[in-house]
C-alpha cells in the first residue's frame, strides 16, 4: 500500500453516511500513473450490490429526515463553505487527477477551482425556486410548486472528473435532493477525497455519498428501484444503457451528457490568428480528451493551404511542449490510460487509410501514454476519423466552398454538442448558428463553459441540459394544486 501513503487526501475506501467505510465487496481496483505507467493507488474499493443499497439507504434516510427540513439558506451555507474547502486543499485534490489520468497539473487546477465555483453557483439558487399561481377564473385556484425528486445518483467520467461531481451533486443538493455519486474507474481519487469536505462543510449524514467501481456499479445505480434520478456523463453507448436501465427499473429521470464529434468552421473572413489559437492549444487542452472538443475543422478553400501549414507548426510545437502533467509547466500530457492509448493509436492508423496524414500520427516517446498532436485532411464522408468520437489530439480537417454546402457537412452526424464559427460577418454568424444542430455554438471561440447557460447536446450528444436554470429544473417536479374555490 506505499503507493498510498504519498498523499493524505488519497482514499481508498466509500464514502457512505459522513464515513470511510469497507466495501462489503471484495473487489479492489488500482490507478497507474499514464506518464509511466507506476502505481498511483492500489487497494480502491469498489461497491456491490450490497455497498449500493447501503448508500442508498443512507441517502434515503438523510432525504426522510434532517436535510428535507434545512431552509435554502441553510443549503447555501453549506455549499458555500463547501466551495471554500475545495479551494482552500486544490493542491491537494488536482493532483490526485493529474497522477490518475495524465491532466497537466495546471489544468487540473484549473478544473478544482471550476468545480468550486459550481457549487457556488448552484449555492445562489437554494432560494430562489419560485412557484407559480393562476387565478381562479374558472373557480379552481392553480398553484403550481416545485418538489425534488429525493434520492439522486451521478455517474461521471475521468476527463474532468471533479467537475462531473459537481455538476451533479451542487445542483442535486441545491434542491433539497440527496446523492450516491461514482466517479470514472479511471480517476476516483480526486472525487473520493471530495467527501471529507462535504462532512467538513456540515452536510449532514447521508446527503453526500460517494461510491467507487466501474459500469457493473454504474448499473447497480441505473437499475436501483429507489433512486429516482440519474445523471450520466460519459460515452454514448454507456450513456444508452444508462437510459435503457432506468427505463426498465422504476423509470427514474435521466440525464445524460454524452461525447461528441463538433464541428468547426473557418470562413475567408476569420481572423486567422484567432482560428489558429482555437484550433491548437484550446483543441489540445485536456490533449483533445473534451467532449466539445471540435475534432471535425471546415476550412474555407481559399484561406485553406496557409491556415493548414500555419496550423501544422502550432501541433509541432504543441508536440515539443509535451511533458510530464505534475511539471507546472506543462500544457500537454499522456491521454488517460493504456485503453485510450490503445484506441487512439487504432484511429491514428485508420486514418493513414482514410486521409492525408499533414502531421503527427506517431506514440511520442517510449514510455507513458504520449500521442503525437496529428492533423488528417478530406477523410471521405464515410471515413472512421471523421464519423468517431477519437476523444485525442486528432483533428480531421475538410475544406470547403460555400456556406450552405459546410453547414450540411457539419450537421452531417450523429452527435449535436458543440459547434464553432470563425467569421468575422455577425450577420453571417448568426445566420450560420441558427442552422448549426448543436447545444452550443461557439462565434470566434471554443471551449468555453458558462455555469449561468445550459450545456448540454442535441441528438446522440444527450438528454437534457446541466448548468444554468434548465441545470437546477432537472432536479425539481412540478406539482399542481388546484383549489375549488366554491367551497
Ligand atoms: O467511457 P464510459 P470511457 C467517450 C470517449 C471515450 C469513450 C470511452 O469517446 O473514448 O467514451 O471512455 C461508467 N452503466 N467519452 O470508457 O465507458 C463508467 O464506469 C452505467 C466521452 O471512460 O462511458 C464511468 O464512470 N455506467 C465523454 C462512466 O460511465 C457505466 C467522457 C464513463 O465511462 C456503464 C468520457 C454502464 N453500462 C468518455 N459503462 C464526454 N462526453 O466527455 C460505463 N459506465
């Protein structure tokens, strides 16, 4: 267990009712390093059946008891005070992510004070439900009220894994819910050592719990009768047996936040610069393991050969600023684990068929999880690279000609997330975004996440939205009273 001892905030055990506690299971499963692949964690618990109702009791009971009483101020306080401890150990908690799936530690420190300012966000509406009432004209007064659903789950995944947490546990206690939540197989230090804080923070017993295992525990959750809500991230397969587990058990609501393949379109008119920033380094960040990452790019033809060559010296240089992710000048590490790596390289190897290689399509280096930034251009329509989710540092890249005929191109898929437009016609822009089928359209950036707005994807990219007031409304029902006012 001396892998354990390097780090305080590292635990190994569930997180059920304000405790630590043993896993009834025997089942323990380990973390390694992606940078070398040496030994992070060994010995993480993992929850059975009988470690998912214990959570689940103990949401229930916190649900019947204590925490259905506490005032939306009280909630605020303690979510408040939870946002502050996040903070305040971020140096301990980033690093626990960096070591388990390769996150340069500057962007991981990035994400813990992210996952902060979730809670704070989500702390600003404990109070702020409001009803609404309809006046009695046909002698019946309407109220309608706004009721949480009771006992949650959230099931997240590991590129950005204490964000995923909070998205689902901020906005899930922010109304008066409780929560069983399970982080990725793949990073489950971070998010463990998140409940030390919650019971720091006072919440009260059994408001936050936290389970570790991989899609056997997941769909332990998803199948659970007395969960009444689900919240996925992760891919759109798992995502589907999310939805298809919930329907066949109690029907519980679902969220559901899924990959994507966003495009992006460069018209003659951007500023190239700004293109080149946005389809480099902001690709790159997270080494293109992002959901909205725009891994398809529609270059307009006349602008196209200066803005690939352009582009191909950014993903070199990009490739020289690889290094190690604990080093704070790092801005681009290994992908996840050997499962990523192994499928990455699959595709990188599928697109040497399917497209023109401009550059990269190599491991980098001899050790660890390195992948070459890599740029393909005019994969065929029907191309693996250009049809996939990669989730790497792999843009497939087309040129085009007109407008209408690079709009159809870039809905041309199954996802909807995210889209990009470089232009600098807002009218053009505007026009461009009203026709793009995507939960977000990005003008002259990317990558970006307002905690006020819904995220969230059309199509196969998702069901529903998380952040912003479509984000708290998840986690309510309606409920209508009606009054006859003639008695
Ligand atoms: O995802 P999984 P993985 C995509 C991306 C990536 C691919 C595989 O393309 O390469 O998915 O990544 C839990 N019932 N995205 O393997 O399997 C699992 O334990 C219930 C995009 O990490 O979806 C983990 O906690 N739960 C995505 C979570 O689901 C199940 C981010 C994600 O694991 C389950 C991640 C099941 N049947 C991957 N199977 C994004 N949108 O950013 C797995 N899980």
């Amino acid at each position: 267990m001396a892998a354990n001892r390097t780090n305080s905030f590292i635990q190994t055990k569930l997180f059920i009712n304000n405790e630590y506690v043993d896993a009834k299971s025997s089942e323990t499963l380990s973390v390694y390093n992606p940078d070398d692949e040496s030994l992070v964690a060994e010995g993480i618990q993992v929850a059975g059946e009988a470690d998912v109702d214990a959570a689940v009791d103990a949401a229930a009971a916190a649900f019947k008891g204590p925490w259905s009483k506490w005032t939306g101020v009280q909630r605020a306080a303690v979510m408040q005070k939870m946002a502050d401890l996040i903070e305040k150990h971020a140096n301990e908690i980033a690093p626990l992510e960096t070591k388990a799936m390769g996150m340069p530690l500057n962007v991981a420190l990035f994400c813990v004070k992210m996952t902060a300012d979730i809670f704070r966000y989500y702390a600003g509406w404990t109070d702020k439900i409001a009803g609404e009432q309809f006046p009695a004209d046909d002698g019946v007064y309407k109220i309608v009220q706004y009721e949480p659903l009771g006992v949650c789950a959230g099931i997240g995944a590991w590129n950005a894994s204490t964000l995923f947490f909070a998205f689902k546990t901020a906005a899930a206690v922010a109304t008066g819910n409780t929560t069983i939540y399970k982080g990725s197989e793949k990073s489950p230090l971070g998010v463990l050592a998140l409940g030390a804080l919650a019971k720091e923070a006072g919440f009260p017993p059994g408001v936050v719990n936290i389970v570790t295992g991989d899609g056997r525990t997941g769909a332990m959750l998803a199948s659970h009768m007395k969960i009444n809500k689900i919240s996925f991230t992760g891919s759109a397969f798992a995502g589907k047996k999310v939805q298809e587990l919930s329907a066949k058990s109690n029907l519980k609501r679902v969220t559901l936040e899924l990959g994507g393949k966003s495009p992006s379109i460069i018209f003659e008119d951007a500023d190239i610069e700004n293109a080149l920033t946005h389809h480099s380094s902001n690709f790159l960040f997270n080494t293109g393991q992002a959901c909205i990452a725009s891994s398809r790019t529609f270059v307009h033809e006349s602008i196209a050969p200066k803005f690939i060559e352009a582009l191909k010296v950014r993903f070199e240089t990009a490739s020289n600023g690889i290094g190690v992710p604990m080093e704070p000048t790092t801005f681009f590490g290994p992908l996840a684990d050997k499962k990523q790596f192994d499928r990455v390289m699959e595709f990188l190897e599928i697109g040497k068929k399917e497209a023109e290689l401009i550059t990269g399509g190599q491991r980098k280096g001899t050790k660890g999880f390195y992948v070459q930034p890599t740029i393909f251009l005019n994969p065929a329509e029907d191309a693996r690279i250009y049809r996939e989710e990669i989730f790497g540092p792999v843009i497939a890249l087309k040129t085009f000609k007109t407008e209408d005929e690079v709009v159809e191109m870039a809905n041309d898929t199954s996802y909807g997330l995210s889209s990009c437009v470089f232009t600098t016609s807002i009218s053009r822009a505007l026009r461009v975004a009203s026709k793009l089928e995507a939960g977000a359209v990005n003008i002259n950036t990317s990558h970006v996440f307002g905690l006020g707005v819904p995220f969230g994807g059309k199509k196969q990219s998702g069901l529903g939205r998380e952040a912003g007031r479509a984000g708290i409304m998840a986690y309510l029902e309606s409920k209508t009273v009606l009054i006859n006012m003639a008695v």
